[in-house]
C-alpha cells in the first residue's frame, strides 16, 4: 500500500485507500497477502 501510495503522489494512507475505494482493513490485508 505504502508503494501505491507513493505512486499515486498522497501524502496520506486515508487518501490512497479513499481513492482506491476500499477499506483500510482491506487493504491491509491484500497488501500482506503478497510478497513484495
């Protein structure tokens, strides 16, 4: 998420998940499910 973050140019964590449209909770969990 951190990386989408920075890509997309948000200062904030909220931003990113916002634009994205999910939850947070979300996408916590698709980002540990992955190894990056």
């Amino acid at each position: 998420m951190r990386a989408v973050q920075l890509l997309l140019g948000h200062t904030k964590m909220d931003s990113t998940v916002r634009y994205l449209g999910v939850e947070l909770e979300d996408a916590l969990a698709i980002a540990e499910a992955f190894e990056i």
